[in-house]
C-alpha cells in the first residue's frame, strides 16, 4: 500500500511511523515504513505497514 507523500510525511513529523532506508529506481525513490513504538496498544485495524513513493 502507498500513502501520499504529505500523508507519509506528517505522520512521521508526529512520529507515527518509522522510515526505513530507501529503495531507489530511476522512477521513484520508495521508502518502507513501520509504526513507531507507543507505550499504548494500537487501535484496531491500525496501520500495519505501508510504503511511501516519493
């Protein structure tokens, strides 16, 4: 699944997700993610994982 760039980067902003290194194609730059670490359990259906294109 891709989020919008905005999307991906407000949430990391707010340190909801984690970026991992990136993987780059002469196309697009392509960022694996992960939710950052919470003391507090997540929500159901919570975000798993995701992959930001840039």
């Amino acid at each position: 699944m891709a989020l919008p760039t905005d999307e991906c980067d407000a949430l990391h902003a707010a340190g909801r997700i984690v970026l991992g290194d990136p993987v780059v194609d002469p196309a697009k730059t392509t960022y694996p993610v992960r939710p950052a670490l919470r003391s507090a359990p997540a929500p159901a259906g919570a975000l798993r994982q995701a992959a930001l294109t840039a």
